[in-house]
C-alpha cells in the first residue's frame, strides 16, 4: 500500500492511482493544492502494484545522453506559437502524421491545465507552449496504454516525474511509445494558479478569456506573461509578475521539486526538451530572440524522433555544460526559499503581489 509520510516524495503523478486495479486510490489536494494519493484501506487488497509502479520509490540513475543539440523550427509561425524553438510541435506532427496520437498539458474551458490527447494538427495547436502549473495527468495514462496495446503510435509529453509515472505504470516498453519531457524548473500549486485567476477576474469584473505563459512579443528571451479577459490584458514581464516571481523564487513549489529526481542526466524520456538559454553568448550567430530549443537525445528510440524531424530544423551541435551553464534546472536543485512555509500559510490572506514583495522583494524594473 502507497503511503506517503514525506510529501517530497511524491510527485503527484497519479501512477500508483491509475494502476491500482480496484481504484481504492484518489488524488486529493492538500491545503497548498498539491494532490496526494489517498487510499481506501477498507478497499485494498494490498497487491502492491501501487508501491512497483512509484518513479520516486524506483529512482533511475544517470546515464549517457547521445547528443545535445540547439533548435529552431524552419517554420517561423510555429517557432513564433511556441514557448522555444518550436521543436516540440514538429515531433507532434510526426506522430499524428502516422495516424498517431500526442498527450500533452492543455488548457481546459476554465483555463486549469489537464493532460489530453490530441490526434489532429488542428488540435495540436492546445498543447503548444508552455503551461506553469502541474498538470492533472487524468486518465491519460490509461488511454495511453489502450493505444499502444492497439499497436498505435504514442506520443506522450510532460515533466520529468510524469513521464517517469507514465514508464512505472507501463511496467514494459513499446515499440510504438515516445516521450518527451520538459527540463522543469518545478510545478507551481494549482491552489496559487487558481489565487491569480481570481485576481484577474475581480480586477477586471470579467471572466478569463486567454492565458499565455510565454508571450513572445517583446522577444523570447524577455517574454511576458498574459491573463487576459474580453476588454482587459495583464501583461507582465517574466520577472515582474507577481504568479512568475512567486515560481521562480521557489515559494509555490511542489516539495518533491526541492530534489528533482530525473534532471542530471537521470530523465526516463526519449527527448528531453528545454530553452536554450545561454545561446545567445554561446552561438550569438544561431540567437535571433524567436526561440531556440534545447533538446538532449537520451536514448535511441528518441534518435529515431528527432531524425525523422531533422529536415525541418536549423540545428547547432553543443554539449551538456553548454546547456546547463544557463538553464539550473538542466542539472541543480532548486532550493526552496526559506520561507516558503509561511508563504502558504498566508496565500488565503494577502494578495500574490503583496506575498511576493513580503518574502521576494520589490520586483526589478
């Protein structure tokens, strides 16, 4: 039986409750937001699947990486749409080209991002660009598994610690499965994505109408964050907002993010896919500020993606130290900050604004 008595080990991703075979197990949120698996013990059967099927109970170790490449999209309205060099939407493609589908996090009809399958181009456009919230997985995996069973091609796209639920609760590879994860900084509570929703709305008197983590309008490496309603845009710098500050500064993130699992060389993904932040002092020449993405090559299925990829990329050989010289979260720990506990026991009361100039600070000009 799963049990969770440190919550920096668990990173939410639903494996143990996808694969539990007489669904005695729920997420359910704590007072941060964060879900946890709570289980029916009356229900249980103890057959330990829960336990085999945990990423942070069966931490994988380091192994080599077969390349490092940075990448832009030759196709500059995609690069545009997407919150890097828009590598990310030519893989999709790929797999929806070959009658496949793609998981990734997508903003649902109340703006809360869940994990969905798309199976069209049209449809792919909702899991372009990045989301700064943990996503809820769903029933994704399960749908997963069904397509792969079927000898269909997979897709499947998120954090490192999701894709690494994903691998435990597959329990075996398949020929026609391929992931992508994200080199995270950490997921934010949705409790606190929900507090800035809020925000939005009382200040404007009107429902959301759009979300965009990564506004490229004043450029990629000085992107703004936008929550926007029907006669309203709050656009903020990504480190002048008070949602974006909050994040960065690792007061609203998950526990487990504090000691990432699967960064450093560790990822159970084929690709793992970042910013190439840094390219700009590396290969000034390859930086126009639309975008660049970094992508590492972890094993030989993700080869397999990015050849078939490569004709429509702009690619620039670089290296692991290259990547994560500017990019921490390619290789560190992010340490939370130290008053991160306070922060969340005054979320219900103050403002974010207010929050984040009470433990960050004023906000850089």
């Amino acid at each position: 039986m799963i049990t969770v008595t440190e919550k920096t080990n668990c990173c939410g991703c639903t494996a143990c409750a996808s694969r539990c075979p007489i669904s005695c197990i729920t997420m359910s949120p704590d007072a941060e937001g964060f879900t946890y698996p709570v289980v029916d013990t009356a229900k249980c059967v103890n057959c330990g699947l829960c336990v085999q099927v945990c990423p942070l109970l069966h931490k994988p170790q380091p192994s080599a990486i077969l390349a490092v490449i940075g990448c832009k999209n030759t196709d500059e309205s995609v690069r545009f749409t997407s919150s890097s060099g828009g590598f990310f939407s030519l893989a999709a493609a790929n797999i929806i080209a070959r009658h496949g589908t793609v998981f990734g996090a997508a903003f649902d009809e109340r703006w809360q991002v869940r994990h969905i399958g798309v199976s069209s181009n049209e449809a792919l456009i909702s899991l372009r660009g990045s989301k700064y919230v943990q996503s809820d997985i769903a029933a994704t995996y399960k749908e997963a598994e069904t397509l792969l069973k079927a000898g269909q091609p997979v897709l499947f796209s998120g954090t490192p610690c999701q894709i690494g639920g994903l691998k435990g609760y597959l329990g075996r590879d398949y020929e026609q499965l391929y992931t992508i994860d994200v080199v995270c900084h950490g997921v934010p509570s949705p409790k606190v994505y929900q507090k800035r929703l809020d925000e939005v709305v009382a200040l404007a008197n009107e429902p959301i109408a759009k979300v965009n983590f990564r506004d490229k309008t004043t450029g990629w490496k000085r992107f703004n964050i936008i929550f926007q309603t029907a006669s309203h845009t709050f656009a903020t710098h990504k480190r002048r907002g008070p949602y974006m500050r909050l994040f960065l500064g690792n007061l609203s993130t998950r526990p487990s993010c504090a000691d990432c699992a699967f960064n450093n060389k560790r990822s159970q993904a084929d690709l793992t896919i970042a910013d190439y932040w840094g390219v700009n002092k590396h290969f000034p020449l390859f930086d126009d500020d639309k975008g660049v993405t970094l992508v590492l090559i972890n094993n030989q299925q993700g080869q397999t993606l990015f050849d078939a990829c490569r004709s429509q990329l702009e690619c620039q050989i670089t290296d692991f130290e290259h990547a994560a010289e500017y990019n921490a979260a390619v290789a560190k720990k992010m340490i939370p900050h130290p008053g991160r506990q306070q922060f969340f026991q005054q979320l219900d009361h103050q403002s974010l604004a207010s929050l984040a100039n009470e433990f960050l600070g004023p906000a850089e000009q």
